[in-house]
C-alpha cells in the first residue's frame, strides 16, 4: 500500500472520529445543561431584580460573620443569606435545625445560655482568622494553576504544530509504504503520537524523523506528568475552597445560635431586670445633695419644647419601646449609633442618680446595678428630672460609655452633653436605652427631687407589670411615655 494511500485512510479515520467526539460531547453538553437547569429549579430561589447576588460569598460571609449588630436592612439580608446557604449545605442545615430544637432548653437557662454567647465571638474571629489564611492560600494556588495551565497549554499546541510538521514530512518524502498487514493496528491507535510510535517500528523512517519522534514522545510524557500534577494542584484548591466554605458555615451556626439566644433572652429580660432592681442604696445622700443646691433647683427653667437625645442617630426599629420585634417586653426606646455619640439632655432639669464604672457590655450582663447604684444590666446610667413645657419627667439614660456620665447633682440645659453612647451591661452593641416617665406638674420639680425615694422605675413597676402604667393607655401620673410619640420612629 502506498503511503500516501495510508496518510489517506489515516486522515479519514481521524475524521469520522473527530465526527464521533463532537456528537458525543454535545450529547453530554445537553445532559449537563439539562441536569444545571434542573438543580437551579430545586437549590437557588428565584432571581429579581431587588434580590442581592448571594454566589459572592466571601463579601456575604464578611458581612454576616460578626456576631455584632447590624443594621434593619442588613439583618435581614444576611438572614436570606444564611437560609441560601443552608438550601446548598445539609451539614448547615441540619446545625440550624439542631439549634431551633434547643430553644425550649434555651428558655428554661437563659441566664446560663447567655453568658455562653460572648465566647462565640472569639470562636468566631478564630475561624475567620483560619479562612483568611485559606483565602490566601486560594490565591496562591489558584494564580500557580493558571500558570501551568498556560504553559501546558502553549506546549500542546507546540506538540500538535510538531506532529503537523512530521505528518506532512512522510506525505512529502515517503512515497510507499508497505504496511498492508499493520493497517488494522494502525487504524486502532487513538492519538497521533501512538501512529508514531508504531510506524516507527514499521518503516524506513530518516534518523533525522526518528529524532525528532524521540524528542517528540518525550516532551508529551513530560506533558502528561504536569497535567497529573495540574490535576493534583486543582483538587488541592478545591479541598481548600471546601474547608472555607466549612468554616464559613460553623460561624453561620454560631451566629444563628447567639441569635435564637438573643430572642429568648429578650423575651424574658424585662422580668430578669426586675428581679434585680430595688431602691437606691445611697438615697439619703441624694437628698441632702439636692437640699443643698435649692436654689439652683428654683432657677431651672421648663424647656419650650422636647431635645432630641442623640443627635445624628435613630430608634433602632427592632428593638421597639413596650415590645422587641422579636418577642419580649421592652420598656424604651434604643438610640442606636457609633461607639463615643454625644447624648445630651432633653430638656432643663437635675440629674438625680449617676452610676458609672461598667465595662464594654454582653448578653446577660448585670452590670449596672452594683451596690443598688442603678438599673441591674443598665450599665453606666444618668436619671434626669426635667421640666418640659407644663410637665415634670425623669428620663433614664442606659448603656452609657465608661467614664463618660455626667455626676450626680449637676444642673442641665437641654442640649448639654450627659454622657456618650456606649455599650456597657446588658448590651451587645452601641445604642443608648432611654424611658420617658411623666410624673405631674412641673410647678413640683423641687420638692420631687428632694424627696424622691430612690425607685428606678418612678412609681411605674418594672418587668411585664409595668405595661400596665402607659400614658397612652390613659394612665395618669406616674406613667411611661413612648419615646416615639416625641421622637417618631
């Protein structure tokens, strides 16, 4: 058989079998479309418009990571996020249903369970600290493979252009060949580099084309070895994609852990406070401390009108006065803003009881109430008595930053600076908790602050009771105002 009748049959073969891979690759192309589509119906929730793009972890992972607040919006976002995340993960799916089922224990030792959740957050920066390691490491191998994979690359188009070139050699130098009775292996072989190799044993090929096939065979092993640690380096990236996502899920689960803390605790924290809040231990001393500055106290004025309390920051919406959107009684309103905000006082007036001393704040924390100086997980505080317009209020200020509240007897104008924002007691996040109580006539603002008996809660009750002395319900003096009403929000 002549040898170009052979490069014939040899080009026809390879045809009919570039035919049969393209059918059989677009046959699987079909299918995987097929089974992508599919999977998308059942794993990822319709997309709109206002829908955010939840496939970029590592920016959703950073947002919804911390266990410190977050805003209204953000909350709710990184909520969806973590129902995402579970629809994709079984493992985190079945954690967050594990919690869920712990809730009822989680009732019945809430105090116990709270004090648990400020570990969570260095549990939490622990693993972060392992994906940001991992992160990079991503990096790394990830800028390595495209690398190689370039090189690999250009070196098998060099073999192929090779392989053209010694093809067209035998066309053009070799004019027989008599392989009749090897053609049925030849036609077998599936690379053209395996044609060599067996045409080399058969013909009277030149020494210069028997040099270049070594060369030639050579360069494809070397081609296959890195392609096998191509391969290696790819699954490595890949287990360490895994660990990340891991990791990502395990703070996703504490996070949702502290949370479902969070609700319960908030939903029993009004009668925990009362429970640890009583008279004023040092009253007698605040009673002296006024009757000594009457005076002073004769010249207060009443404001005009109702001063905003913290400037520049607004009602936290979930943590609404008289109910936590969460379930739970809650008896003010929580300014929340950036650590160090001035807060000011509202109105003119005295502030009755100052209480300093708490550190930066946790769930469950009791700090606050030490020697009966304040409300028990209040943290640094300030009571104002004010006049406002006809009216005399006391105004609790709550969760104040350390070394930061006005002292005990000081004579204020509204506007004037009585604290910073802080994060002190019963807290996890900057705000500032304040109540409204309305207590008569303004003509008595003298003699209640000589005479007042220490009580936090200006006659109101504390815990679930203390709903029933609302302003709004037509309670008269003493009773709770709703910041809202004055502030909105």
């Amino acid at each position: 058989m002549k040898r170009s009748s052979l490069l014939l049959c040899w080009k026809a073969y390879r045809r009919k079998k570039q035919v049969n891979d393209m059918k059989t690759v677009r046959k699987k192309l079909i299918q995987l479309s097929a089974a992508v589509m599919t999977g998308i119906c059942f794993t990822i929730y319709p997309s709109s418009a206002e829908e955010p793009d939840y496939s970029d972890s590592k920016y959703w992972s950073n947002l919804c990571s911390g266990l410190l607040p977050l805003t209204q919006s953000e909350k709710k976002s990184c909520s969806a996020y973590m129902e995402y995340m579970s629809q994709q993960s079984d493992v985190l799916k079945k954690q967050l249903e594990e919690i869920e089922a712990q809730r009822a224990a989680i009732a019945e030792n809430v105090v116990y369970y709270a004090r648990q959740v400020s570990g969570y957050q260095s549990q939490a920066d622990a693993l972060n600290g392992e994906i940001y390691d991992l992160n990079y490491k991503i990096e790394t191998k990830q800028t390595e493979i495209d690398e190689k994979q370039a090189d690999i690359d250009q070196r098998e188009a060099d073999i192929t252009e090779t392989e053209e070139k010694i093809q067209k050699r035998m066309e053009i130098s070799q004019e027989t060949m008599r392989l009749n009775q090897f053609l049925d292996v030849i036609m077998g072989v599936r690379k053209f580099s395996d044609l060599i190799r067996v045409i080399n044993g058969l013909s009277d090929i030149t020494g210069y084309d028997e040099e270049v096939m070594r060369e030639l065979a050579e360069e494809i092993a070397k081609l296959n070895e890195d392609k096998e640690e191509l391969e290696k380096a790819k699954a490595e990236l890949d287990k360490a994609k895994q660990e990340v996502v891991a990791r990502q899920n395990s703070i996703l689960a504490l996070k949702y852990q502290a949370q479902v803390i969070q609700e319960e605790y908030r939903k029993q924290s009004a009668n925990l406070e009362a429970q640890g809040n009583t008279i004023a231990g040092d009253i007698d001393s605040i009673r002296e401390m006024m009757r000594s500055i009457t005076e002073k106290l004769n010249q207060v004025t009443a404001s005009s009108g109702w001063n905003y309390p913290v400037p520049g920051v607004g009602i936290n919406p979930e943590a609404g006065t008289w109910h936590y959107a969460s379930g739970g009684v809650h008896l003010g309103a929580d300014f929340a803003g950036p650590l160090g905000s001035t807060v000011v006082a509202i109105g003119n007036g005295v502030v009755l009881k100052s209480q300093d001393g708490c550190p930066y704040g946790e769930l469950g924390s009791s700090c606050g109430a030490q020697n009966r100086n304040g409300s028990q997980g209040g943290g640094n505080q300030v009571y104002l008595l004010t006049k406002v317009n006809g009216g005399l209020y006391a105004i609790k200020y709550l969760h104040l930053l350390a070394g930061t509240p006005i002292a005990t007897g000081s004579i204020v104008m509204a506007g004037d600076a009585i604290g910073a924002l802080g994060s002190s007691g019963n807290s996890t996040g900057p705000h500032c908790h304040i109540e409204i109580f309305f207590l008569g006539s303004a003509a008595d603002f003298t003699n209640y602050a000589q005479t007042w008996n220490g009580d936090f809660s200006f006659g109101c009750g504390w815990g679930s009771a203390a709903l029933n002395r609302l302003c709004e319900n037509g309670a008269g003096a003493p009773c709770r105002v709703k910041p809202e009403s004055i502030y909105g929000g």
